[in-house]
C-alpha cells in the first residue's frame, strides 16, 4: 500500500467492503433461480469485481471485457476494446460490472456490444457513479455502490495514468500533474 498527500482518502476499505457486501446480498435476491454471468469491465471494475462475486449466493459464471476510453483524467470518448468478450455472452443473463460511470459512454458502448452479441438480458453494477455527469439518455445504473459529483477518484482498481490501482480505499486526487 503506498500513502501521499496527493490524495485524500473519500471512502475506506471497511465502508467499501459493508457496500459490496450488501450489493452481494441485493444481487442474489433479485436473481434467485438465475445463475447470471458476471461480466469484468476491466481493467478498473477488477477489485470490485473479485471481492462482489464471493458475496453472491448464486450459481454463476465469470467472463471478462476489456476497453479504455480515459487518458489522464478526461474521458475521451474514444472507446477502445482492448480485450474481446472471453465468452460467448449469447442467451445469457449478462450482469456487467463497471468501475465507475462518468459520461454513460462506455457503458453505451458495452451494452449496444452486448446486445449485438445476443445476451438475453442486460444489468449494470458499478462501484461508482457520476449521475451528473451523464451524456447519454437510456442508459440504466441498476446497482451502485457510492455517488460521486464530478471529482476525479482513484484506488480499489482506479487508476490515475495506470499508477493507484492497488490502494485498498479511494481516494479523491488533491493534485494532478
Ligand atoms: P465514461 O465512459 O462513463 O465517461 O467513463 C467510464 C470510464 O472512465 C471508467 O470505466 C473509468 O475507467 C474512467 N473514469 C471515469 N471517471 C473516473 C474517475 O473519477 N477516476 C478514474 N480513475 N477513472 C475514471
């Protein structure tokens, strides 16, 4: 773990872990009789994604999407799939789990993908959520974990030019270079 005044801690590990638990819990009530596939956005959903799935009581299955859209810390909505879909997400209850949603973009991006891919039924978790920041209509947060306002937040998987992924916390950033 490292630590500088360069950040300041906005949620702990402890509340981050009460959330994702409950998050568990919601996911494996509305999905009894289900056995959903959880979909990793990476590479910024993969912490949330390890620890979510160990607290759903369901039988599952695991697949993994890879795309970038952000440089520094402005999306640029120039989306990328940097990982093909590992499965095929045909017929499937599709349960995508995203790091953040900021613009909705790349989240659009997914579910159109998806969708094109013939997945029988699409829901989105995400760890984080910037309502205010949406750019595009029709796109659905099913479940989150903590809101946010417009600031640029990193740890837990989030990133800053690839560097904080591996804080146990996140933290919102005090000064970027
Ligand atoms: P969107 O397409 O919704 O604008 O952005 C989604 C992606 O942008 C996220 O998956 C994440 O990679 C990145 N992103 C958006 N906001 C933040 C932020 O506050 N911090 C970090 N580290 N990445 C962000």
């Amino acid at each position: 773990m490292s630590s500088t005044s360069q950040f300041s801690t906005l949620y702990s590990a402890e509340q981050i872990q009460k959330k994702v638990k409950d998050l568990g819990a919601k996911i494996t009530k509305d999905f009894k009789g289900k056995a959903p596939e959880m979909l990793c956005i990476l590479k910024g959903a993969s912490f949330f994604y390890a620890d979510l799935i160990r607290e759903i009581n369901l039988p599952l299955s695991c697949n993994f999407f890879g795309i970038s859209s952000y440089s520094g810390t402005k999306s640029t909505g120039n989306i990328k799939i940097t990982l093909d879909l590992i499965s095929s997400v045909k017929d499937k209850d599709i349960i995508v789990v995203e790091d953040i949603v900021d613009t909705g973009l790349s989240l659009e991006f997914i579910i159109d993908y998806l969708k094109s891919k013939k997945a029988k039924s699409i829901k989105v978790v995400s760890l984080l959520y910037k309502p205010g920041q949406i750019k595009v209509k029709n796109i659905n947060v099913d479940y989150y974990a903590f809101e946010l306002t417009n600031q640029f937040v990193i740890g837990y998987g989030l990133d800053y030019n690839e560097a904080w992924r591996e804080l146990p916390f996140i933290a919102q950033m005090n000064s970027l270079n």
